[in-house]
C-alpha cells in the first residue's frame, strides 16, 4: 500500500493495520535470548579462572566482562516483557531464569530492573514518573556525561531514581531484596579485595557495572527518546540511525516498535519495523532514520 493511500486512511484504521504486522511477528520463541542469557552467564563465570589463574590478562577479562555486562541487559529485558514465557506457562521458570542470571555480571537486580522499566513504559518521558528520566540529555556528548553522573552516589538517575520509583509504588520487598543484592555485591568485591584479589574484581565486575550502565543508558535510555519532551503514543519513542550500527546501538535504532508493540521479540523489531515504517509515518511518528 503507497504512502498516498495511507494518507486516505483514519488513525483507526491505521492502527488496525499496524496491529496486523505486529501480530505476524508476536508469539515467536526467542531461542537466541535464551541462549545467549544463559551464554552470557556462564562465559562471564568462565573468565573469573582464566583471570585468576593468569590464562588471559585482567584487562582482556575486562573487555569481555563489558561486553557481557552490556549484551546480558538484552535478553533481560526479553524477560522482563514475559516474552520468553508468560505468568502461569509451563515455560515460566525459564523466562525467570534467563532474566535473573544474564544480568549478573551487570550487577542489576532483575526484579528492580523489571518494575523499574514496566513503569518507564507507563509514564514514557514523564519527567517525575519515569525512572529513566534522568537520562535526557541536550547532545550524545552531555548523555555520556549525564550517564557517568547517574552511576555516582547522588546521582539524581540510575539506582536514586529506581530507588524513587519503588518507594512511590510501595514496592518496599523489591526495594529491599535490591538493597541486598546491592550490599552481598559490594561484600563480594570487598572479599576479593581483602584476598589479594582487587584488580581482578574491578576488571571482572565492578569496572564493566558502570562502563555497562553508561553504555546502556545511552543507547536504551536517550537515544530512543531524545530530546524526551513528547508523552504521545507516537511520539515519546523515535527511530534513529545509529553511528555504531543495529548491533553497536545493541537494536534500539528500532526501539519504537518495541514501545508501540513490547511483546514482539528483540530480534525480529527491525523487520517488524521496516514493515511498519509507512504506517507510522501516516500516524506521526517520529521516523528518523535517515
């Protein structure tokens, strides 16, 4: 269907068509998110010997540990949409599972990260409600730097702003089941630390926690909705061109599908969004990609 017969069409009807495409790419197991959860798990348990036992050096460690911090949030966040499984399924303890342990070398609670981005899709750019308000940014430049602050102790985003948005949800068990994770993951580094063990802890864990937060916020929290002043449907979320590519902006170039459809599978978003390109355009949204 041309551009000028979608104009003919009613927000309605544009609509219908729209929920048409994202039901063809609904459903789908992600078996990919599956594997590389639990892949990148285990491959990050794995660099803690080759560290240790001066197999490989800390800094290679550091590199990978990075990348599987940053991959890790992925198919966590396929978790957190109950995309791998929904409540009651038979499936349901995967799609647990794979959320609880690929965010491990993140060092991320899966239930805060789940509670916390639930109500980021809610109040989309929301200045007060939305926890990843915080990263709005004038530039990529002043992200980067707004992202750094965010990991520092009073930084008004990152966990504060988790912290916020549990306390105002009364989510008092997930606020305290995070604080804990929190303080055994400090008493882990501090145990390291105290062995003789300090490079390799901030090589393996505590160094790719704040390189993987700032890479994170970046790409999943500003860039998708810079400049983050719009609260509408179609346009609170854009499509953009990423200077690093679909992989380096790890798929949000496509992130407004996901906010207009969220149980459609990471990895079938871009399809799903060439598919839906015209009809978006039709209704408004904030297509930049060129």
């Amino acid at each position: 269907m041309s551009n000028r017969d979608l104009s003919m069409l009613t927000p309605k009807e544009l609509a219908r068509i729209e929920r048409e495409i994202a039901r063809k790419h609904i459903g789908k197991f992600p078996w990919l998110a599956v594997t590389a959860g639990i892949g990148v798990f285990i491959g990050w348990l794995a660099l803690w010997p080759l560290v240790l036992m001066n197999i490989i050096p800390a800094w290679a460690g550091f590199i990978a540990a990075t990348i599987f911090a940053i991959i890790g949030y992925l198919p966590s966040h396929e978790a957190q949409h109950d995309i791998i499984a929904r409540p009651g399924s038979r499936l349901r303890w995967l799609n647990e599972l794979v959320g609880h342990v690929s965010t491990v070398p993140l060092a991320l609670p899966f239930d805060l990260a789940r509670v916390t981005h639930r109500e980021h899709h809610l109040h989309t750019n929301h200045p007060e409600l939305d926890p990843d308000h915080g990263s709005s940014a004038s530039g990529p430049l002043m992200a980067i730097w707004t992202a750094i602050q965010n990991v520092q102790p009073k930084g008004r985003g990152g966990h504060n702003a988790y912290s916020r948005t549990l306390k105002r949800l009364g989510r008092k068990d997930v606020l305290i089941s995070s604080a804990l994770y929190r303080v055994a993951w400090f008493l882990t580094l501090f145990a390291l630390a105290w062995t003789g063990h300090a490079i390799e802890a901030a090589a393996l864990w505590w160094l790719p926690h704040h390189v993987g937060y700032i890479y994170i916020q970046y790409y999943l929290s500003w860039a998708p909705h810079h400049p983050a002043n719009e609260t509408a449907r179609y346009r609170h979320t854009r499509s953009f061109r990423a200077a690093l590519g679909n992989i380096g902006s790890l798929g949000m170039q496509y992130h407004i599908v996901h906010h207009l459809h969220p149980r459609i599978p990471f990895l079938r978003t871009p399809e799903a969004y060439w598919e839906m390109k015209p009809v978006l355009e039709a209704q408004g949204a904030r297509v930049e990609d060129l």
